[in-house]
C-alpha cells in the first residue's frame, strides 16, 4: 500500500509539471495547443478545421485590407511640373479656342494662302484690300478691277494700304525704292524679278507680304499670292526694295 502511494504521488507529479509546460486546452471537440507565452503570430493557431477561427482571420484580412484600400483612396499624389503647366494653361486654351471661332472668314482664307496659323492673320484692312483685288485678270498698261498689270497693281496697292505714291514702271520703281537683302523683308516691301532674262532688267514686281509670300498680277492667273521659293520666281528674282 506504501508503494502504490508513493507511485500515484510520482505519477500525479509528472503530469502536473508536462502540463504547465505545455498546457492543453479544449475547444468545443478539438484541441488547442499553446504554450504558456504565446507569441503574437501563434494566436488563434488551432488543430484540426476550426471554422470559426478561420472566418475570423478572413474577416480580419478583409478589414485590414478595407482600410488600406481607404488610405490609398484618400491619399493624393503630388501634381509633376507638366500638370500644374496644363492646368495653368486651361484659361488661355479656352481663350484661345474663343478667339478662333470669332475669327473672320477671310482670315481662315488667307491664314491657308500664306500658310501661316490663323491666329496670326488679323489686319483686316491688308485682307480686304487684297481680297478686293484678288482674281482680276491680267491686262498689260491696265490699273483697275477690269484688268491690271504688276506694276499697275504695286502702284494702287501702294496708295490704297500705304498712301505713298510710287512710279508707274516696275523699272523706275526698282530705282526709287531702298535696296534691301531678301532676309530682311518684311510687309509691304516690293520684290522685282527678271522675267526676260539677266540682261533684259526689271520686268515684274509683286508686294511682299509674309513667310515668303507676295502678292501681284501674274500673266497667266491675274492677281494671285504666290512664294518666292517657287521655282520659277526663285531663279529670277532680282532683290526687293523698301518705299520710305
């Protein structure tokens, strides 16, 4: 009876010191181990298929992931260089597309003419006098609307837009005006050519408007614009003068 005692006191002391070291716990029919300091990342770590445990951790995943989707829905992101200058320059776009639907028709036609953007095209009074006259066929010694030669053009051209009174002659008014290098023309200088040959001097004369284009009387088309880069016009031109 001694013995049986004192073996039941060992067997009793034994499992009370496995059990302090690794408690055992039941949950519901299954069995949760944890050791008696559990870590933060054991919790909820269970044997068998705790249903409950694991909808728990969804509902938690789904929280977390609720509320750094939140943050990232309310967080802004900082403007670059090249936005903040796109919404500056909202205003003068608006302004801009407003001014270009105000723009006169004759602007769009000339704007076309002589391929410059439309914006730049605004002297009403240059286009009206040049659309009055734009299409009248050519008569050699004419001066109106009926029929005009080159210099005839120059010559009322001058006066209309200008009021400055030139020779009648493309010859003498070569020689009367200012002798100017063609990358300094600007509107309202002449241009002479030499239609007859190097020898034959000046023979047609033309206004000079902008982007190396000019206005006159051409034989074949009337009054008409056309560019000095123009292969026939290229190689007979003959230097540009400026009325002072």
């Amino acid at each position: 009876m001694k013995h049986l005692v004192i073996i039941l006191s060992t067997l009793l002391t034994l499992t009370f010191s496995a059990n302090a070291r690794s408690p055992i716990n039941m949950v519901g029919n299954k069995i949760a181990v944890k050791p008696s300091q559990t870590p933060e990342f054991l919790d909820d770590i269970a044997i068998g298929d705790d249903e409950g445990a694991q909808d728990d951790k969804k509902k938690k995943s789904s929280s977390k992931s609720a509320t750094g989707s939140d943050k990232k829905k309310t967080k802004l992101a900082a403007l670059t260089p090249a936005e903040k200058e796109e919404l500056r320059d909202i205003p003068r776009k608006h302004e801009k597309t407003i001014g270009i639907e105000l723009t006169p028709p004759l602007s769009f036609k000339y704007a076309i003419l002589l391929d410059q953007p439309v914006e730049m095209i605004n002297d009403t009074k240059l286009l009206e006098l040049i659309d009055s006259w734009y299409g009248t066929k050519y008569k050699y010694g004419g001066d109106s609307r009926q029929g005009v030669d080159c210099s005839g053009f120059t010559q009322a051209f001058m006066l209309s837009y200008y009021d400055k009174n030139i020779p009648r002659n493309s010859e003498e008014q070569y020689q009367q005006s200012k002798h100017i290098k063609k990358k300094k023309l600007r509107q309202g200088d002449l241009v002479f050519f030499r239609t007859k040959g190097k020898r034959g001097g000046i023979s047609h004369v033309g206004v000079y408007l902008c982007n190396n284009k000019f206005v006159h009387a051409s034989t074949s088309s009337g009054v008409m614009i056309s560019d000095l880069e123009d292969d026939y016009y290229s190689v007979r031109y003959a230097g540009a003068g400026r009325i002072e």
